[in-house]
C-alpha cells in the first residue's frame, strides 16, 4: 500500500513573511484574504485529500475547532508554523 502526502501551506493574505520558499517551488500555498474562514479553508483542503496542513500561527487562533477535531486523526496531520521572530 502506498500512502500519498498531499501538503498545502495556509496563511493570511497580507503575511508577505510566511511560507515564501514553498510558495516560490510551486507548492499548494493557500492565502485567505479573511482568517474568520480558516476552519472552513481546511475542511475543504480534507475534501480534497490535503492529508497534511501547515497554516501560520497566526491562522490558528482563529481554528480552533477544526484542529481540536483533528488532533487524534491519524491520516490528517495539521501544523502550526512558529513565527520566526
């Protein structure tokens, strides 16, 4: 059996910081112009088989919900990037 790693990268729009090097190879990094709709950028990247998820930590505050939800998933993995500062 061969498991697949499908990886996104989240992060507010405005955070011109975060997440550069994956966004500059081509990876899924997703910019949400509203961090109130993070729960719901998730839960659409898990539709759409992102078994992996790193959002910043400042998306994070505002997910509460979705990570507690799949923080024992074993197939979903969902990371919070520290700030570098």
């Amino acid at each position: 059996m061969v498991i697949k790693m499908k990886i996104s990268w989240l992060k507010y729009d405005k955070d011109d910081k975060s997440f550069k090097v994956p966004e500059r190879l081509g990876f899924d990094v997703f910019k949400l112009e509203d961090p109130e709709i993070t729960d719901t950028k998730i839960q659409e990247l898990i539709n759409k088989n992102y078994n992996t998820i790193i959002l910043t930590n400042e998306l994070a505050g505002f997910s509460e919900d979705i990570i507690r939800k799949y923080s024992k998933d074993r197939d979903i993995s969902i990371i919070i990037a520290r700030d570098k500062e």
